[in-house]
C-alpha cells in the first residue's frame, strides 16, 4: 500500500525549510539595521527556528498519539477552557508589552518578561488546533441528532462566536473572520441543515458591517477604505501593497536569486506579513508555482485523509485543521497580490512567528497521524481505525 503519510511528512519538511529559508533573506537585512530593536530578543527568524526545534521533538509524539485520548470528552474541554484562559490573558497589564499604549496598541500577545528579555506568544493560534478538535467532538457526539438546534448548529455557535469575540477584543478582526469561516465549513460538512447557515451568515455579515464601518478612525475602517488607493507615500497605508506588487513584478520568470531582492528592502516589516512578497521577488513565476505545488500537494492529501476516512471525527477533524492552514494562505497571497484589502494575516510555514509556525505544525502533526491511522484502517479491513 503506498504510504502517503511519509509523502505528507516530506511535503511539510520541504515547506518548513522553504518557509526558513524565505524567512532568513527576507529578515536578515532588517534585523542587521535595527541592532537596538533585537537586542533583547529574537530576530525575526530566530522564534521560528525555535518553534522547529520544539516540533523535532513534539511532532514524532503527535503524529504517534492515539487519538481516542483526543477524543476523550474531559480532555477536550480541558483544552478549550485552557485556550481561552491564554486568550483572556493579553487583557491583563502584566503580559503586556512594558512600552503598552491602552487603547491604542492591539493586544495580541501573552508577552512574559525573563532575563531581561520580553518572550511573546500569540493565544489566537491555538484557537485554530483547539476549536476543531472540539467541533469535531461535539458533531461527531451528536451527529444523529444534528437536525435539532439545541444538539447541531448551537454549541459549534457558542464557542465560536466565543472566541471570535476574545479574538475580536485582541484587536485582531481577520483572524476573527477566519475563525469563523473555519467553524462555517467544519459545521457544513457535518451535516447541519443548510437554513442555518443563511442565518448566520446573515448575522456574520451584519457583525462585519457594524464593527468595520462603526468607527470611521478605526484601523478595519481604514484598511478597507483605503485598498485600491495605493501610492509610494510611506506614510500611506498602501505602501507596502504598492512595493509588494513591484516585488512580485520584479520576480519575473526566473527570479533574482535567493537573498538578491532589491525592492523587500524598502518594504516595512517584510519578514511579517508581507513576506510572500520578498519570495516571488528572488524565486520568480517558477518560484512561486513550486511553492503552490508543495501547497497543492499538502491539500490534496490532507482533504484525501478526510475524505476517505471511515470515522465521522477523523474526517471532521483532518477538514477542520487542514482548512485554516489552506484559508491563510490564499488570504495571504491575495493580499500581497493587492486582491483583497491588507488583513495582517500571516502566511503558514514562512512568516515571521514562532506561534503561527508552532501551531501549524501541531495541525500538520495530527494531519499526519490521521493520514496514518486511516492507511492502517484501510490494510486492516476498517477493524482498527485508531
């Protein structure tokens, strides 16, 4: 039997070195210039070399779990009340930056104070593993009585309208949304009846509304306001759309070569999320149809697991932490591309982020032991799924 799980396994050692690579010549002009910002901490790459140094580790764990014990009610909610604990506590002023400005600076990060240095972790990205291990539990708990609202389409809507609306006070509105999107389409493929999704989507879109165009001064409001009005003023807030298309330009076919940009220099905070930019720069068409095609090759495999997979949670599962990954990405790229408007969305396995690399490759992890409990399911006629 082919073993597509060591393919998946590759396929992610392949996007994670990329993603170190890009990441490294991306920053490492940057950091270089700014000695007195890094001083104290990591460099830009520096947290997602750690967070690969912990996965060396964690992954073998997480891809050999048996995952009955994920699927134990006790430890799921331990995991939900735990994720929101991590969520509540960028509110509080000591996980605070020491330089905070109430009210002003977002609050996207449990930062911890050590040795004179300030540690930061973003809570959001645990969401993305933790809500669709729940949402697989409940629907799979209840999946003979979906139909009804108080068993269906309610506790998916609790818990995350919940930590959307955590995400939301974090200053932080496009991982809110997709979010949201992720518990949409792990709901629908469950089987919920389609009606409510027009009701809540309805609401979605209500919500988005009201808090986009409810506050004329507000960053939501002026990232939509100003997308397709970009010009080479640094005080504009198009002037890193308008310096990654010429980035993305400048790429050509063949690319510049690695670590030969030009145009990543004079773009704000490239290694973050604009990173994708620095890439087709210095890979090129051919660059970036490699990058798609690793993509593709991790999607199909993934969405293959959840679609071939006997067991109703392992498929609600393998679609919910495959989804985001996916969702991100695209959202990422259209950014960079100047498609949709600026979401401060990080692109997975490359940008800038110990917490985004980390809980990606927690979600990769699983998606490989899914991939293998299913192969071992198929040889053994179904008898032993877990």
């Amino acid at each position: 039997m082919f073993r597509y799980d060591y393919c998946l396994i590759g396929v992610i050692v392949l996007l994670t070195l990329l993603g170190l690579v890009t990441l490294y010549s991306a920053s490492y002009l940057f950091a270089l210039n700014q000695p007195d910002r890094f001083r104290s901490g990591f460099t830009p790459i520096g947290s997602n070399i750690a967070a690969s140094i912990i996965m060396i580790v964690l992954f073998p764990v997480l891809a050999l779990l048996k995952l009955d014990w994920l699927k134990n009610g006790y430890v799921i909610f331990a995991l939900m009340a735990a994720t929101a604990l991590l969520n509540i506590l960028p509110f509080f002023p000591f996980f605070q930056k020491a330089n905070h400005r109430a009210g002003v600076d977002a609050m996207r990060w449990i930062v911890i104070r050590a040795g004179g240095r300030e540690q930061s972790f973003q809570p959001s990205e645990v969401i993305k593993v933790v809500l669709p291990l729940y949402l697989a539990y409940i629907l799979d708990k209840n999946k003979d009585r979906l139909n009804k609202f108080m068993y269906g389409p309610l506790p998916p809507a609790i818990w995350t309208g919940f930590f959307c609306f955590l995400v939301l006070r974090q200053s932080n509105f496009s991982e809110a949304v997709l979010i949201a999107l992720t518990g949409f389409a792990i709901c629908f493929i469950s089987g919920i009846r389609f009606h409510w999704f027009i009701i809540a989507l309805g609401a979605l879109i209500l919500a988005g509304f009201i808090l986009i165009y409810s506050d004329p001064g507000g960053r939501w409001y002026h990232r939509m306001s100003s997308f397709g009005r970009q010009d080479l003023d640094p005080t504009n807030s198009g002037y890193q759309i308008r310096l990654s298309e010429n980035a993305i330009k400048s790429g050509g076919f063949w690319g510049k070569g690695i670590g030969q940009g030009t145009v990543k220099t004079k773009t704000p905070e490239v290694h973050g999320d604009f990173v994708f930019a620095s890439y087709a720069e210095e890979s090129g068409f051919v660059g970036v149809l490699f990058y798609i095609f690793l993509l593709g090759i991790f999607a199909f495999l993934c969405y293959y697991t959840a679609w071939r997979s006997r067991v109703f949670f392992a498929q609600l599962l393998a679609f919910g932490l495959v989804t985001p990954i996916i969702t991100q990405t695209l959202m990422n790229m259209a950014v960079v591309a100047s498609v949709i408007p600026t979401t401060g969305v990080p692109l997975p396995f490359v940008s800038s982020g110990g917490s985004s690399l980390l809980m990606t490759l927690v979600s990769a992890a699983l998606l490989v032991n899914l991939a293998r409990k299913h192969i071992l399911s198929e040889s053994m006629g179904g008898q032993y799924a877990w």
